[in-house]
C-alpha cells in the first residue's frame, strides 16, 4: 500500500470513502510483490495495481463491493488451465489480496493515515494488519514505530496488540515486508501463549501481514568520473539514497552529479568508515587508482553491506587483488569483490555500462543468474 502513499494520504486529507486492496501473499511467479495495492474511491476512481493488469477489474468489483457492505475480505486469484478465460494470472502464479473499506468513521482510518503520513515524511515505521482469523479482527491494523510503540488496534485484547507489535517490530528492524503467524495454545497452567513466546489471547491464533516503511537504501559511489554520473542516474531510478565520494573537490560538485542526494569530498575509506551503512547498502567503486582502491576496499569488504564491486581491467583486477592481499585482506573478504564490477553485456558507453552495474546489483539483490531468460526454466519471479 506504501506504493501509492501520497494519492491515498491525500484522500483521506479530502475525506474520501475508498476501498484498498493489497496484496498480502505471493506464491510462484507473480507480477506485484506483497504490499503493492490499488485503490477505489466512491466515485469509482482508481489508483495503483496489484497484478499489472491480469486481475484488475475484478480485484476493482471486490473493492466496489467493500464500500457497499463495509466488510473486509481476502481473495485468491490463480491461474486455472481448465477455464482459460477465468480470472487469474497467466504467469500461472498465485496471489492473495486483502480488501478494506476505509470509510470516513472506519477504525482503520486514522491508523492509515499515521502510515502513510510516515512514509511521506521517511519515517520508519511498520502496518500490521491481520488476515486471517477471527472474523471480527480481520483487517485491524495498528502502526509499530522504532521504539516499539504503536497507534490503533487489532480488535482484540491488549496484549494481543502488544505480542503483535513486537512480531511487526522484528520485520521493521529487519526492514522487510511480509506475514507472520501468531498462533495461541493452551500452555500450563491454562495460559495461553504465542508461537514467538510471548503472551496473547486469540483462539486459533492469526495470520498478520506486516508492511514495512524504512528510508531507502544507500548507493555510495566513489570516483567523481564520467561513468559514476551515468549509475547515480540509474542508482536513482532503482530507488537508491545516492552519494558520490571523492577526494578531488574539482571533480566532486554539484554541477556534475546533479541527481545525486549527497557529495561528499574526502579520501573514500576515511569517509566509509565514519557513515552509516547497513545489509542493503550496495558500494561501488569506480575510481581504479590502487591508492584510493586498496584502502578503501580493506575498509568495505570487512562492511556487512549487501554489495561491493570494482570497476576495473582483468589486468587491474589482479593487480589489486594482490594489493589487498598484501594489505592483509583475507581470501573470505576477497570472495566478496565483485570484480570487474557489472555484468557481460557488451557495455562500451558510460550510460550502458551504469546499466550493466545495476543488472549485477539487482541480480544479486534477487537471486537472479544474470543468464537471458530465453535461456533458464526457473520461474521469472522468484524469493531471494
């Protein structure tokens, strides 16, 4: 639902009655990945999608049919080789997708607009919501911030809220959007206990989907060169926070690297060692000078970061491996240089060559082989 933050937030600035239906579940290939969502108002506007186009009208009658009845429902959609002309996903996939009518009195309101006033203001924070269980708790949302307190409700008891926000709280610190189960049992003594541990009261236990909001991930790229302008417009446009770094304030300004959010002028390792980075930041190197490469790349390849690669020749390539090993770089640390840095597509110009870096990210992000897909028979869409 965060896709669309800023057209939701504004309808319900407006007061608008709208129905939202997100995707909550994903089996085999499928088009969305959980969380994305679309939207119908009362006037039969619609925003965002939740298939790319294979279930939408009907997704759009389960969301006119919310407003009318004011129940929330969850909906499979799946590929049917009996009835080709059914709805569902001709990439043969399986989706589930929740539908909550958000009147101008619905509980959940307020709820959604902490949310995705959060997400406008890049704010962490995570949207727990239940689907599945008890009828009445079905869509009871509350928003888990930070420091683990939370705004609204499930419907049930206290802590029932606060077992699940502690559930929504680990997938927040993770940074990941995805579901959770909280399954009650009898414990001794007849107190009912949680499969995470922790104490709740809910019989037959529920299913939460949890959508995480969290500032996007750092691209951090070091030589202020011709290529590094070309991948912090791709950085960009893949959703990345993108800095340039680079000792030599005449190449590290502004007027070169319009797009970037961050210019940094400073020796590349001092300056890695004193920012923030975590498992999703992706750094890349492009300045190929043994004298910025070899420090800095002893300082990133020791980084629990999700991606360090070097731009360089065969014949640099082996030089500054044997550059880091001399500097101490263990065989463990030198298996994580992705070295020359981006896929074999050929690239020549500094605009292909920034794709070909972005495909090795994005492959490496995914799971992905970097193999034509004409050429593979695993699914196109597929977990990590």
């Amino acid at each position: 639902m965060f896709d669309i933050a800023g057209e939701l937030h504004r309808w319900l600035t407006e007061g608008r009655e709208f129905a939202v239906a997100t995707v909550v579940s994903v089996g085999g290939s499928a088009p969305r990945d959980p969380g994305a969502a679309l939207a119908v108002d009362r006037d039969g506007t619609a925003i965002g999608s939740v298939s790319g186009g294979c279930v939408e009208g009907a997704v759009y009658e389960l969301c006119a049919q919310a407003l009318e009845d004011g129940e929330t429902r969850v909906e499979r959609f799946g590929y049917s080789d009996e009835d080709a002309f059914a709805v569902g996903l001709t990439c043969g996939g399986i989706i589930d997708i929740m539908v909550t009518p958000v009147g101008r009195r619905a509980p959940v309101r307020q709820v959604l607009s902490s949310a995705l006033s959060a997400v406008l203001r890049g704010a962490p924070g995570a949207l727990a919501r239940v689907v599945e269980g008890p009828p009445e708790l079905l869509g009871g949302a509350l928003l888990v911030h930070p420091d683990g307190s939370y705004e609204g409700g499930l419907g049930g008891a206290v802590e029932l809220d606060r077992t699940a926000a502690g559930e929504a709280g680990a997938l927040l610190d993770a940074g990941r959007t995805g579901s959770v189960a909280v399954a009650a049992s009898e414990a001794g003594g007849g107190s009912p206990r949680t499969e995470s541990g922790g104490g709740s009261y809910c019989p037959g236990g529920l299913t939460l989907f949890v959508e995480t909001s969290v500032p996007p991930p750092r691209m951090i790229v070091f030589g202020a060169i011709d290529f590094a302008a070309a991948l912090v417009r791709v950085g960009k446009f893949l959703g990345y926070h993108v800095t340039v770094c680079d000792a030599r304030p005449v190449f590290a300004t502004a007027a070169r690297f319009a797009e970037a959010d961050e210019i940094v002028v400073d020796w590349p390792h001092r300056y890695l060692r004193s920012t923030e980075t975590d498992a999703r930041t992706v750094l890349c190197v492009l300045t190929h000078d043994a004298k910025f490469d070899v420090p800095l790349l002893k300082v990133a390849l020791g980084l629990p970061v999700a991606f360090v690669g070097a731009m360089g020749s065969r014949r640099t390539h082996a030089d500054r491996e044997r550059r880091l090993r001399e500097a101490g770089v263990g065989e463990a640390e030198l298996g994580r240089l992705r070295s020359p840095i981006g896929l074999d597509l050929g690239a020549r110009t500094p605009e292909e060559t920034a794709v070909s870096i972005a495909a090795e990210i994005v492959a490496g992000r995914r799971g992905g082989t970097g193999v034509p897909l004409t050429d593979v028979g695993t699914p196109i869409h597929r977990a990590a």
